[in-house]
C-alpha cells in the first residue's frame, strides 16, 4: 500500500548522526516502492516529544521515557530506534572533585525533562532535585561556564565533552548494563495507529532497507550527516553513528523488547514488527 504525493505520511526526527544516517536514503529518494514521505522535519529531542504529545507526524522519532505519554496515538517500530550498548546518556562536570565535596544540592542541566536522559538520571539519582531544561548542544559549554554543577549529555556531547575541560561522572548506558545485563533504549520511532496496517509495516520495512542503503553509501551519508550534525568532525560523526545504529536499530528483537520493558515496566508496549 502507498499515499499519493497529496497525502504523504509527515514525519521528522533528529538531526543527530544516527539519525540523519538511517533517514538518509529515505529522505533522498534513493529507494523504489517506498510509502511516499513528504519532506522531513529536523528538530532537537526534546521538541520532537512535543510534537508527539500533539500528535503532528505521521512518523517522528522520540525519546523512549515519553512513549507512555503518547501510547494511545502512536505505535512503536521495530526498525529505526536507538539503543546503547553499555553507552548512553554522561553525567559530566568542571571539577569532579570540587563536586562530590559540596553540600548544597546540584543544579543538573537536562537535555529535556521528558528524555530518557532525565529518566535515567531521576532512576539513578532521586536525590537529584534541581534540573533544569537546556537544549541539548549547549548543556557542556553551559556547564564549562559555571551556569551549572553538572550537566547529563547526549548525542555527540560525550565525544567532545572533554574539549570544555569537562569531567566524566558518569556513563548511565554502563551503568544500566551493569543492573539489568541489557542494551539501554535511548529513541524510538512511532507511527500514527491509524493509518492502515500495511502502511505502518511498509514504513518499518522501508526504514530497514534505508539502514542497508546508509551502510553500502557511507560516504554519501555521510555529506547528509555532516549538513546537521552539532559536531563537525568526521570521527566524531562515523562513532557516534557506529556505537548507536545497531542490530537493534534494524530489528528490536526479542532483547531489545526485554529492554524496552525494563526501562518502562508500568507501560503496555506495542511493537510492530516489520
């Protein structure tokens, strides 16, 4: 089943590498007999929850921690996600020593507070009362001026944390992996429950086989990535995409289901599989 151009599917996701890497092919055009897309939006994490609390997209990336939010509205996929293994999510400061001897109560910059980033720090420090909401990209220099005590990064912020003379606190995907011995779920890609079944399964296929293109086309992939992406360098880019578009993101599996229930066991989970 497919739309007509008068009635492509809407959708938008990050402009995160990982992302743009998976879309890549979809959004060009590269691949025959695909549900027809209309052009993509581009937006930080945390305006992409947004949109799903407001049911915008036909298809939209989000943070895992907020799919209970929209469980009525939408569908997760089984193809497209991101899920760490024994990565995620830092916790970052200037001084780590200063740190761990001050009394007062930190003030935390979160990426969002409906992220899987401020779910995974609420879970691992409860204590942790005083976050505060900062775009995603500006959460280390933030922190490197003192605006904050500490700052939880994500997406390419854990490769380049350290060129802010940041120190790691901690890493939440190793510490996840070490208490449930499974990969971590960091985003998900929803469809909209009403459209037709073979339609929402058409969409899951097609975003596998734009994974297959990506991985046969790097280098042009990587000219997409590289229009979007908050860090330049090309290193940066190709291990932020290898450490976080996986055999989980072409197929949860059964693993990645074990996972997804672990980080939201109070939610029914509804997965399509493609």
């Amino acid at each position: 089943m497919s739309v007509s151009p008068s009635s492509a599917l809407t959708w938008a996701f990050s402009p995160c590498p990982n992302d743009t890497y998976i879309f890549y092919a979809y959004a060009h055009r590269k691949l025959t007999q695909l549900p027809v897309m209309a052009q993509p939006h581009l937006c930080d994490i945390a305006a992409l929850n947004d949109f799903a609390r407001r049911g915008t997209f036909d298809v939209l990336k989000i943070s895992a921690a907020v799919y209970p939010e929209v469980a009525t509205e939408y569908q997760i996929l089984a193809s497209g996600g991101a899920f760490g293994k024994r990565v995620g999510p830092i916790l970052v400061a200037r001084n780590k020593t200063d740190l761990l001897l001050k009394k007062e109560p930190w003030k935390v910059a979160i990426p969002g507070f409906s992220t899987t980033a401020n779910l995974l720090l609420n879970y691992f420090h409860p204590e942790m009362k005083h976050a505060s909401e900062r775009l995603f990209s500006e959460i280390a220099s933030a922190v490197a001026n003192g605006e904050y005590d500490a700052g939880v990064l994500i997406h390419e912020g854990r490769f380049t944390y350290q060129e802010y003379g940041l120190e790691l606190l901690e890493d939440f995907g190793v510490m996840w992996q070490q208490e449930k011995e499974l990969p971590l779920p960091l985003g998900l890609i929803c469809v909209r429950r009403t459209l037709p079944l073979a339609l929402r399964q058409e969409v899951c296929q097609a975003i596998k086989r734009s994974i297959d293109y990506a991985r046969a086309h790097t280098a042009e992939a990587l000219q997409y990535m590289r229009q979007h992406a908050q860090e330049m360098e090309d290193g940066v880019i190709t291990e932020h995409v290898r450490l976080y578009v996986n055999e989980f993101s072409e197929d949860l599996g059964a693993r990645g289901r074990s996972a997804l229930a672990a980080l939201l066991p109070d939610t029914t989970l509804d997965i399509l599989s493609c």
